[in-house]
C-alpha cells in the first residue's frame, strides 16, 4: 500500500490548492452587496445571461422540501419566463437582514423576505452563501423557509 508523504502528492493537487487558496485571497473589484443587488434583479427579472454568470456552477435552491440545481433553475427559468416576468412585474419586495457575515473568500447573509403580489402576500426566511471565485463574489446557494403565503386583508372593503 502506497503511503501519501510530500514525495508522493501529486503536484497538480498542490497546483490547484494554492489556485484555490489565491482565489479566496484576492480582493473583489465589486463590494458583495452590490453583486447581491444585480443577481436578485436577474432573479426576480429571469435574466438566464446573468444568473449563469453570477450563480457558481453547483449553485442549488432548496424552498421547503423542493430542491432545485442551477440547470434546473435556469431551464425552468427558461421555459416559464413570460408567466415570471407577469407576476414579478407588480410584485413588492422588501427584505430586512438579520446577518450579513463577510469572511476571506466566503459569505453569509441571512434576513426575512416579504413579497407582495396583488392580494397575495408571502414571507419567508432566506439564507445565502456566497464564495469568491477567480477574484469575484458569487452565490453558491440559497436556502428559503416560508413563513406563511395568504391573502392581504389590507385591500378589502
């Protein structure tokens, strides 16, 4: 049995270990939150061009028990845009954030989503991890926990 010493690692392991290492210490040309601005509009307006480039390549969504690739998100995105942009075209979003934790290479923000729809009304708490990668922010993942989804009240007579 072969034992792993300095000898034997093989050198393109180290290679991309210190690329990877290098890559988590570069400094961004653009500030987290401002990223985070341009990939919820991409979002929220099913812009395929820019999620593919703002989202990592093993990015997921998980709403409740649903969890969802990029390719799935995206080809749904894709097939579903013109009913997307309808409902997202009268939609109100506000969101408060409750953490927004910045480390060297990686990221975390967590807050309360409120969107509002017409006479519909939905709240949810998300979760966002984002990681640097060749020296620019991206989200890796998205985590959402809705708190309840009903009928606003406030437009009734």
């Amino acid at each position: 049995m072969k034992s792993l010493t300095r000898d034997s690692t093989n050198h393109d392991d180290e290679q991309a270990l210190s690329t990877f290492g290098a890559a988590n210490d570069a400094t961004p040309k653009y500030r987290l939150m401002d990223i985070r601005e341009v990939w919820k509009k991409a979002y929220l307006n099913a812009e395929v061009d820019w999620l593919t480039f703002l989202e990592t390549p093993s990015y997921f969504a998980k709403r409740g028990s649903t969890f969802m690739t990029k390719s799935h998100q995206l080809a749904y995105i894709e097939r579903n845009r013109r009913r997307i942009l309808v409902r997202n075209a009268d939609a109100e979003v506000s969101e408060e954030l409750h953490q927004v934790q910045e480390h060297r290479g990686w990221a975390t923000i967590a807050g309360r989503a409120t969107v509002r729809w017409k006479n519909e009304l939905n709240r949810s708490d998300f979760f966002e991890l984002w990681v640097m990668i060749e020296d620019r922010w991206q989200i890796a993942s998205l985590c959402i926990e809705e708190l309840d989804t009903n009928q606003d009240n406030s437009t009734r007579t």
